[in-house]
C-alpha cells in the first residue's frame, strides 16, 4: 500500500488530474455509462427468462441513467414552472414500462442520457477558455513594504502607487508599470501573441501575463478588479450567460409546444381507442412513441453549443465579446465603420515637422506645461518632441487647463492665454491668419496625410505642429478582405480634409467623414444605420464610446481606454484588425450551421411522427432517430471549435 500511494502522489506531483477531480467532472457521463451497463445486463437477464431480475436492472437503469435529465426536468418544472424537454422523456419512459415495454424504456433513458452528457461535454469544452483564464489569475502579490520586506499580500487589498516585485516565471499579478529591472514578459493569454516582449523601466505590465527570467520592480497602476485581465474573465463569463435571440426564442416556445405534444399524445392515445377499437396497449404505445419522437430535444439543442463553440473559438483568437447576441448580429453587418487614431493607425503618432516663426523655447515650454495632463495620443506625442527639443528643464505650471472637446486644450499660464488645437479651433480664435511660410507649410503637410496641431498666445497664432501616425500592418489587406465580402467601411475622424482624405485613400477605405466631433460621430453612425442594415464601428478612445453605444455592435480595440472597453460589445485583445474578418466569417459560419440544425432537427421529427401515424415505427427506433439527431445536432455545432 505505501509503494500505491508513493505512486499516486508522484502521479499527482507529475501533473496527472486526479481521479476525484475526473470522475466529478465527468459524473453525468460516468452516471450513463453505468445506465447503459444495466440495461445489457437487464436485456441479457429477460433472455434468459429471468423476468424479476431483468425488471429490478431495467429500474436501475432509469434510477441511475436517467438521474441527471429528470433532476433537470423537475428543477424546471418545480422552479420555473415551465415544462421541457426532459419532462417528455420521463413520461415516455414511465409509460413505456407500464405497458410491459421495460427494454424500450430502458433504451430511451440511455440514448437521452448520453446525449445529455455530450451537451454536458460541449458546455465544458466551450468554457476551457474561462477555466483557462480563471487558473492563471495569481492570488497574491510580493507588495514591497517600507523597510524592502516582501508582503505577500492577497489582490484586493493591494492599492495603486504600492511597489511590487515579479520574480522570474512568475504571473504577473496586478497591472503596474515597471521601475527597475528588465524582462521579456509572455502576454500571449492576454493578446495572443506569441513573442515575449521586452519589459523595462516604465514600460506596462498587465495582470496575468507571464515573467520571463528576469526580475522586475513595478508600482502598481490600477486595483485587481479593475484591471485588463479581470476585465477579460468578466466579458468571457459574460458571453456564456447572454442568450442570442434564436436561443431565447426557442426557449419561448419550449413550454407551449411541450404542451401542445402532450396534447397530441393524450388524442393519439384516446381517439384510437374509443373510437377506432384499437387495443389499449397498441394505443398507448403509439402515444408514448410520438411523446419520445415529437420531443424538441434537438431543437433546443440547436443552437447553444454551436454559439459557445463559436465564441470559445472567437476567445482563442483573441476575440472577446459581451454575448452571443453580438456573435449573432455581426454577419448581419454591411457596413464598418473605424476611428482613424489606434483604430486605422498604430495611435502612436510622432511629431515629424514644427514651424515656429519666433520665441521658440517658449513655446515649447508652454506646450509642455498644458499637454503632460493629458493622456491623448496627439498629446504625448507634442510632450515628448518638447521635451527632446527643449534646452531647460524648467517648465511652467499652468494655472488652468480646459479641455475644449474635439478641437484642443486652452490654458493659462504666467497671465497669458494659450490655446492648443487643430485649425478649427484657430479659426474660431480668429488665430488662422497664418505668415505666409506658415500657410504653405502647413498646406504641404496636409498633402502628405499629417494631422496638424496649432498653438496660439493670447488669440494669436504662434506655431504649428506636423504629427503623422503609421497605417497599422495588414489594414489594408483586411479592409480589401471585407470589401470582397461585400461590406462597406468607412472612417470617421477629427482631422481636416485633406489628412483625412490622404489616410484613407493609403488604407483603402471605402468612404470617410473628416472634421467629426464626438457628436458628430454619433450623428454619423446615426445616418450609417438609416441606410444599412447593421453597422459596426471600431474604435478605442474615449471620444468613441458614444459612437461604439450608438452602433449595432460596438468593437473596442485592446489597447484602448477602459471606457471604450467597457462600452464596446466585442474586444479585439490584440489591436488586429483582421479578427474582425475573422469575427464576421465565425458569425456566418454559426448562423449557418444553426439554420441547418433547425432545419433537420424539425424534418427528422416531421418524419418520426408521419412514421408513427402509419404505424411503422417502434419505440426503439423513434428513440435512436430523436436521440441521434440530437447529438449529430450538438456535433454539428462542435464543428465550430476547430480551426481559426
């Protein structure tokens, strides 16, 4: 016995799922299995004319095969007063063995259970995902404490601003950014991207990725709730709750339909009988057969697995969405429509040109004063090209900062105006009187597809910034894709004309709305809607999410602001644009494959009861063909779970 246990506990040690573990987590397929193994026995016994032995297995089979579906049959009818599926079954079985059919009923239990059990199994599959995620997320952090002890210290009470230590291989346990050390860090769970990617002092880290060998120092950024891992768990549990409207109409007519079969069954059994002299048991088993055949096992079961399938596959791409209802939607999409900046572009724009006629440090001294508030692309990109170019460190402190939403900033510092923006904003200044150098600059800059920035003091202009952002890699492979595809796409977006029209053309958009507001998004998505069918728009700031609410679905980009995140309906985890092709082809493939499950779900039942009324089919028979189009039904859907 100690050899047996050294062997267990090296089996365990190894890795090996224990057998606990396994027998719970197949319990309803074991509880068949041992459902079927009774009714050979109960079958072998009635041949050998062993009638009461034969009887007491046949019951065991029903006990013990038939546990799980009749617990779920009586949880719904008790709960949630509503009749299923389930509920046919057990009648059909009961009734056939109190006409003597002990065997038929036995096979009945049997063949629902074990397609019970691979529905069980399809749910299982589908949520490998969630459980995979669920099992990555670190419980505690090493919180560096005043005196450098390492506190283990649980998630939830770790505060923004603590410093912690990541050892090598190890999880990273809370969204931080890094202050010493250096790393290449796995983040493959979070984006799908297989490269490590080099981490040192002040780059992201993100809760859930894996260390690699070396050691890091961070301060934590963001609360374990509220970071983009916990975000990830919350959408994919999310996407398994919420029903897509086929399911949920299905699930509608579930309980009048049952009763309308129960209905049928109680006419086929009577009618017969008292007025056309059939037999009682002939009538009776007639009833039962059409309870077993008329049951809408496979239509219910049409549509949920091939929506989990579809959304788990979606998951291991990288795709994450709120609920199959948006799974459902997206193949009705014709239209796209993006935001240009981290949308179309990388959103990681670089000042490429500057023109200043005079007082230039200034300038830049005030430039960088007003925009190191800001979080904005645009933003950092003008604070990091003042801070390459100014020659003292000494900057002012504004004494205010306005955001003036979709056009810049304006502030005051050391008792003059400063105001921040695009050309729009300098003409409502009256500020757009530019040197002529200016004009013609500026001008050639637009040419070339730069989005322009300006400054102006105390309402007069006083310099102009070029900023250009990268088309992302593969956009314009993807949008060729999608217009192949017969979807429209379109970009909305707050530059001026001319940039946009250069952006576009170079990433091949079909159309494009330049000068837009975040109002004016919204507006635009608004008209986009009267004239298609269902619209998507991608973006990822802050300024999108009204535009991603008023849109038929919503898809925020990875990388994006918590609020778009949240608005969003799908996330695109690793900033690829070619998921959402991918997307849309998974939701075509699903809806295809869910018409085909009604449609021969409700033809296999079609014919089982023509059969039935013509007095040619047998119970066994009515169980195999119900039973087997069900579970060719959920296999169907399982297609869904392969491939990309």
């Amino acid at each position: 016995m100690a050899t047996e246990h050294t062997l267990k506990a090296k089996n365990n040690q190894a890795g090996q799922i224990p057998v606990w573990r396994f027998l719970n987590k197949h319990k309803e397929l074991l509880f068949a299995g041992a459902g079927g193994l009774f009714l050979v026995a109960g079958f072998i016994m009635d041949r050998m004319d062993a009638s009461a032995v034969a009887i007491v297995l046949f019951l065991l089979a029903y006990t013990i095969g038939g546990y799980y579906k009749a617990k779920e049959g009586v949880t719904d009818l008790v709960m949630d007063r509503r009749l299923n599926a389930e509920i046919l079954m057990m009648l059909a079985a009961i009734g056939a063995a109190s006409i003597g059919y002990w065997e038929e009923g036995a096979i009945l239990i049997f063949i629902f259970s074990v397609s019970g059990a691979l529905e069980t199994y399809t749910m299982q599959k589908s949520e490998k995902d969630l459980s995979s995620l669920l099992s990555m997320a670190p419980d505690t952090a090493l919180v560096i404490g005043e005196n450098g002890d390492l506190i283990p210290t649980p998630l939830d009470d770790v505060q923004i601003g603590d410093r912690v230590m990541i050892r090598s291989n190890e999880r990273i346990p809370v969204d931080s950014t890094v202050i010493s050390g250096t790393s290449a860090v796995d983040e493959s769970a979070l984006t799908g991207e297989a490269v490590p990617v080099e981490k040192s002092s002040g780059s992201k880290l993100f809760n859930g990725a894996m260390n690699g060998n070396g050691t890091l120092t961070a301060e934590v950024t963001r609360r374990n709730e509220d970071s983009l891992f916990q975000k990830m768990i919350s959408l994919v549990k999310q996407a398994k709750a919420e029903r897509p409207e086929t399911q949920r109409w299905i699930e509608r007519i579930e309980g009048p339909y049952v009763i309308s079969v129960l209905l049928a069954t109680v006419l086929l059994f009577s009618v017969p009988y008292l007025f056309l002299d059939w037999a009682f048991t002939d009538a009776f088993y007639r009833a039962m057969v059409l309870l077993v055949v008329a049951s809408p096992c496979a239509i219910v079961a049409s549509v949920m697995p091939a929506m989990l399938s579809a959304i788990s596959t979606g998951a291991r791409n990288g795709v994450l969405m709120k609920g199959g209802v948006f799974m459902e939607q997206l193949s009705k999409a014709n239209v796209i429509a993006f935001d240009k900046t981290g949308t179309i572009t990388e959103g990681t724009p670089k000042v490429t040109d500057f023109h200043c006629p005079s007082d230039e440090q200034n300038i830049l001294a005030a430039v960088l004063a007003v925009e190191q508030q800001s979080n904005h692309p645009l933003a950092k990109a003008l604070v990091t090209y003042a801070e390459d170019n100014l020659q003292s460190r000494e900057v002012p402190a504004p004494e205010s900062v306005d955001d003036l939403t979709g056009f810049g900033v304006k502030s005051r510092i050391a008792g003059s105006d400063w105001h921040i923006g695009s050309l729009s904003l300098m003409k409502q200044l009256g500020a757009e009187h530019l040197d002529a150098n200016a004009t013609d600059t500026i001008a050639s800059w637009q040419s070339e597809g730069k989005t322009i920035v300006c400054a102006a003091k105390n309402g007069t202009f006083a310099a102009a910034f070029a900023i250009k952002d990268q088309i992302r890699p593969g956009v314009m492979e993807t949008l060729a894709i999608l217009h192949k595809n017969g979807i429209d796409t379109v970009m909305i977006t707050g530059d001026q004309e001319q940039t946009a029209k250069v952006i576009a053309e170079e990433a091949g958009v079909s159309s494009w709305f330049s000068e837009s507001l975040p109002e004016d998004k919204v507006n635009e998505v608004a008209r986009l809607k009267e004239r298609y069918d269902s619209v998507i728009m991608v973006g990822d700031g802050v300024n999108d999410a009204p535009a991603l609410a008023k849109a038929d679905i919503g898809i925020a980009m990875g990388s994006g602001t918590d609020v778009a995140i949240d608005t969003a309906d799908l996330v695109l985890m690793k900033n690829d644009l070619s998921k959402i092709d991918l997307s849309v082809t998974l939701s075509k493939r699903m809806n295809r494959i869910i018409i085909q499950n009604l449609i021969f779900s409700i033809s296999v039942i079609l014919v089982l009861i023509t059969a039935n009324f013509f007095q040619s089919l047998t119970l066994p028979l009515g169980v195999i063909g119900h039973e087997v189009s069900t579970i060719l039904v959920i296999l169907n859907g399982l297609r869904l779970l392969k491939g990309h």
